[in-house]
C-alpha cells in the first residue's frame, strides 16, 4: 500500500486517542485531518474529499452513525472504519447496515488498527480498478464492433468521437466494405440520440416511384393503395438518427425535398401538405469518390451535397492499413467460433491479399475458410484460389512481404508463378506460351517438369 496523496479524515471526542490515531497515521504517511465532533467532520466532508474516514460512533452532537450518512452522499464515498465503546457492538453492527466497511472495538492496539486500515485500503483499489476496467470495456463497445489499430482507423475513431455528440449532419466516404455503416451506428451509439431509433434508407435499393412515399410518407388516399396514412422514415427516425446510405443514387426530386429537411427540419408528406416538424440528425454514406464529379455532371445537386457534407469521414481502404488484418483476422475468428487460430503462412497470405471488396472480403474469406478447416488452423488451403499463392503449399507460393527466403528458391518460387500465369494467358497453350514467354518450347517444357 502506498500511502502518499491519501486522505483520512478521523473523527473523536477522546483528545487522546484522535492524537493516537492522527500521529500514527501521519507517521505511516498518511494525510490526516482530524474532527472532534460530528459536525466539524459533517462540515469537512463537505468541504474536502477523503478516501478513508475513521469515525467514533459516541460522539457529542452528531453521532457517528450521522457521519456515515454524510460519507454516502458524496460520488465516490469514502469508505469509513467506524470505532465503537466497549460493549457497544450492536451500533456496529448498524454501522455495518449502513455501509460502514469495517469497525474496531475499543481497547485497540495501533497494529490492529493499521492492519485493518490496509485492508479497506486494499478493497477500495480493486473495486477502483473495477470501476475503470467497466469504464474502459463500456467505451470499446462503443465503436461497436469497428476493430482496428492503424493511424487511419485511430483517426476515425478519433473523428466519430469529437462529432458523435454534436447533431452536425455527417457524410461518410468510403469503399464498398469499409464499414461505413458500422461507423454511423458508432455515431448513433456514442451521441446524445442513442435512445432514440437509428433508422437506416438504402437508396439503391427502393424504386424510384416509391422513394419519396418511403422517405417522406403519405397521407391517407396519397395514390392509389394508400388506404391510410404511412410514416416515412424521416418521422420515424424523429428524437434519432436517419441514415442514408448510397445518398448518390437518391432520385432527383428526392433530392430537392431533402434539402429542406436538411434546411429546416420539416417536410410534407406525399398527398398532404400539413408542414411536419422533425427533430433527426442526418448521417449519410456512399462509396462513389466522385460524388463531387456528379455534382459538376449535374446528377448530383450541388447545395443539397455541401449540406451533407458539413462534416466527412473517410474510411481507409483495407490495403492501406494492414496492420488491421490479424486484428479484424482474430475478431472474426472469436466471433465464429470454428477455427481456433491462422497458421503464419495462411496470415502472410492473407496480409499480402488487396482487398477490392475490404473488410466484408477479409470477413468472407475468414468465414470460408474456417468451415473449411476441421482441425482449427487456418492453412494456406483453406483459402480461396484467387488471393496469391493459395492452393499451395508453402514452398510453391510467393515469398510473403517481409519473408526472406535465399535468393534462388525466391527466383524459383517467382519462375514457377510467372509461367502459370502465361499459361493462364495462352489458355493453356504451351507454343503460345513459350512465344509469350520468349523461351522455347522445350525450354518451357523442361521448366514445367522441374
Ligand atoms: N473495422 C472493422 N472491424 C470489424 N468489422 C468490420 C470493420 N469494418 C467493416 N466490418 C464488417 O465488414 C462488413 C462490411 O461493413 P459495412 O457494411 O459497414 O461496409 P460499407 O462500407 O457500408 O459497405 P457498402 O459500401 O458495400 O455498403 C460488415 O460485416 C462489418 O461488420
Ligand atoms: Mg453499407
């Protein structure tokens, strides 16, 4: 136990035991502060904080049983060793009852009283370290399940953080894959709207004639079929969040509509013309990087862009952060519950792989093959054909980044991919891909025998 930076308040009548306790306290380091009665230590309480307090429960005015009240109203409270008389043991046990940690009977010797002192010590720690270990679990699920530790993902984590409290409407931008959607979730989650609904609008996939009905609902006799009124999702995201994911594909009359939402938080529905208010943060997605080349084409209007746009995330394709591989690897493994663990081979194949589709690629790639492995390794086999070297065995595939083999067996490696791939090129044709290759055919011939 350390004593140093902790506080102790002692609260006795006796003058003669609070000087025992204060000096042998003060001598094994402690910062003390000592009352003579339960108001002095009820007003100090008031004014300091404490880790410890050693109360008498006899006291004149205030008793101690007062104090220990007081101690429970302050965030955190201090625990409290309370001292009883000779006898006295039922106002301990009361003590007890209202939170007290421990008591000490009185006569005590001062080894006594340290020991039990480090006691108490000793819990408060683990319960504080309890406390941050739930406060640091609580703030990683936060960013639900985004896994990651390269600058790029350090830096949406970052940027979710500072903007997931305001209501500034967000567009996020990225590759198809690279979890754009998980981060508006995060965004939903770790903000002031988290109990409100999180509702999202894939604009690619609703008709256009059904779009705005969608959105922006109906009134009772709108169109045909509408046999009463529809709440659109606009409403039904109202106190939370609505996103909207692929915004480029958002017909154009959609799109004016939207604006207005956007300007002033109100909308019409179809078939009506009551003026709607809403209250929703508005978080949208879309894996075109050129959605600014559609706002110069003019398929993508350009004040309804500079609206959404207010604040941007950009999501890393995976094959610029790497370093997220074995850790996504792992994630995906824990939470299918096959295979148990990835052979180094089959990981340097799948750190070397690029990734068009990212993170729902690797998550694809991860779920096959670990159904396809029995024996809870994921090897080089396990992979599917088309990531480099699959197939193979380790002595067949390329050199994996940051494998050095001795330079003959790599040229050896490289020679026998290079002439599969002619192969492939020639459709099998061993003339054509000896022309290809500028060897002859025999040439060729021996190299395909090695
Ligand atoms: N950093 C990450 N950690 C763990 N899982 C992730 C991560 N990023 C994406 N995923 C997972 O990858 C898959 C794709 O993510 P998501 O649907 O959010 O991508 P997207 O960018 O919205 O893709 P699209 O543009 O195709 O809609 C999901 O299963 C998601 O859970
Ligand atoms: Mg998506």
């Amino acid at each position: 136990m350390d004593p140093s930076g902790k506080r102790i308040l002692v609260v006795e009548d006796d003058p003669g035991l609070r000087f025992t306790l204060t000096d042998n306290l003060e001598e094994a380091g402690f910062s003390v502060t000592a009352a003579d009665d339960g108001e002095e230590a009820i007003r100090l309480l008031g004014t300091d904080t404490f880790d410890i307090v050693v109360t008498d429960l006899r006291l004149p005015g205030k008793d101690g049983l007062e104090v220990l009240r007081e101690t429970k109203t302050k965030t955190p409270p201090p625990s409290v060793i309370t001292i009883t008389g000779h006898g006295s043991i039922e106002s301990a046990v009361a003590a007890i009852k209202l939170g007290a940690e421990d008591y000490l009977t009185k006569p005590f010797s001062m080894e006594e009283f340290l020991l039990l002192l480090e006691k108490v010590f000793r819990v408060r720690s683990l319960e504080e370290e309890n406390r941050d270990l739930k406060r640091r679990i609580v703030s990683q699920s936060l960013f639900e399940e985004l896994v990651g530790k390269s600058k790029g993902m350090l830096e949406v984590f970052d940027l979710i953080s500072v903007v997931a409290d305001t209501d500034a409407t967000v567009l996020i931008l990225g590759e198809s894959g690279t979890g754009k959607e998980l981060v508006a979730r995060a965004l939903h989650r770790r903000g002031k709207r988290k109990d409100g609904s999180f509702v999202a609008l894939n604009c690619s996939a609703i008709p256009q004639s059904l779009f705005e009905a969608e959105l922006f609902g109906y009134e009772k006799g709108a169109f045909t079929g509408a046999i009463r009124r529809g709440m659109g999702k606009i409403e039904q995201a109202h106190g939370g969040t609505l996103f909207l994911d692929e915004i480029a594909e958002m017909p154009p009359s959609a799109q004016v509509k939207l604006l207005r939402v956007l300007q002033e938080r109100s909308f019409t529905r179809i078939g009506g013309n009551e003026n709607v208010h809403v209250d929703i943060r508005i978080v949208s997605a879309t894996n075109k990087d050129d959605l600014k080349a559609m706002v110069a084409e003019g398929s993508f209007r350009e004040d309804l862009f500079y609206r959404l746009n207010v604040f941007a995330i950009r999501m890393p394709p995976l094959r610029e952060r790497k370093e997220d591989i074995p850790l996504i690897t792992d994630h995906f493994i824990e939470k299918l519950g096959g295979a148990r663990r990835v052979s180094d081979a089959a990981m340097a194949m799948l750190m070397d792989h690029r990734y068009p589709g990212n993170v729902r690629e690797l998550w694809n790639i991860v779920e096959r093959a670990s159904i396809l492995c029995r024996e809870g390794t994921i090897e080089p086999k396990h992979l599917p054909p088309e990531l480099p070297g699959a197939g193979k065995t380790s002595s067949e595939r390329l050199p994996a980044e940051g494998e050095i083999l001795q330079l003959k067996d790599a040229v050896r490696r490289f020679e026998q991919d290079y002439i599969q791939r002619a192969l492939k090129a020639a459709g099998g044709s061993r003339t054509q891909a000896s022309n290809l290759l500028g060897i002859g055919r025999k040439a060729l011939w021996e190299r395909i025998r090695k």
